[in-house]
C-alpha cells in the first residue's frame, strides 16, 4: 500500500511537472514581462488582459509606447496576411517599438497553431470575450492600435501591408522603419 501511495505521489509530481512545462512551452509567443510601463496611464482601454504564455494579467492602461498593438485571430483570413507583416515589424524596430498581439475572440490551441505556422513570436495577449476590439470600436478583425509616447492612440480599423503600416508606425508613433 505505501509502495502504491508513493508511486501515485511522484507520478502526480511528474504530470503537474509536464503539464506546466506543457503551458510554458505550447505558445509560440515571447513571455509579457518585458512589457515597458508608462509613468502615467495611457489613452488605451481600461482593461486588463492575460498574456497568452501564462496568467500574468497586462493592464494596458499602464503600458508605454511607442507601441503597435495588433488584434487578430487564427480564424481571420485578413489577419493571416497581415500578422506576418507585424512580426516583420517587431523584428525591424527592436526595442524602439513596442509590438503587441491580441489573439481576439479565438481558441488558445488554434491561435498558438496559427501563429507558430506564422513564425509569429512577439508578445501577446489573450482576449476570450472580445473585450478590447469592442472597447475600440472594432467591429471585424484585424485591428491595429498605435500608441505614442505621449500615451495618445490611434485605432486603424483596416488591414494593413508593409507599405501602410511603415507609413502609419511612423506618423502615429513618431518611429521610422523600414519594412
């Protein structure tokens, strides 16, 4: 009986074990902590989102930009164009922008898929319930939002290429980049 009781003991041990590195591992997006935070609150929603890595909870209110937060979803055809070009975009502009997914109203395993078919690995957010694409006014998906330094936004409510997202990350954010 004791053999019995020790072996279900480390057998639990070793799936919560796996499942946590399960979790760790099964998202293709980087970690949420590097996430620069404004002295003051921004213009952005008052809302609260858990990043998709984890349950650490970003309020957006507090995050500084310059900053391009991109709302998409693996079920989106415009997102499957455009997502790519964000991640172009995060790896242009290195720590002079800030880049920020939203995987909006999708399923975890299906915007993980998704973007790890992209090569998509920017930071990003999980949003369920549509909170943040209904408090900016969106209706469909993609939506991409810029915040300047200032904390003032700007919402786009169309899909974006490279060339007007190159245009519009430097009128909005004040950030030149080449894309």
């Amino acid at each position: 009986m004791r053999a019995v009781t020790g072996l279900l003991a480390v057998l639990t041990l070793f799936l919560g074990a796996c499942a946590a590195d399960a979790e760790a591992t099964g998202s293709p997006f980087a970690a949420c902590t590097a996430l620069p935070a404004a002295p003051s609150p921004n213009s952005l929603p008052d809302l609260e989102l858990p990043c998709f890595t984890g349950k650490k909870q970003v309020d957006l209110r507090s995050l500084a930009g310059p900053a391009v937060i991109n709302l998409w979803a693996s079920w989106c055809e415009p997102c499957r164009r455009e997502l790519p070009v964000m991640q172009q975009l995060a790896a242009t502009a290195g720590d002079r922008l800030t880049v920020l997914g939203v995987d909006t109203g999708d399923g975890r395993e299906a915007g993980a898929s998704f973007a790890a078919d992209k090569d998509v690995t920017f930071p990003t957010l999980f949003d369920e319930d549509r909170k943040l694409v209904n408090a900016v006014g969106g209706i469909n998906l993609p939506v991409t939002v810029f915040l300047d330094a200032t904390g003032k936004t700007y919402v786009n409510l169309l899909p974006l290429d490279a060339a007007k997202l190159t245009a519009m990350v430097k009128e909005h954010t004040g950030v030149a980049v080449t894309l």
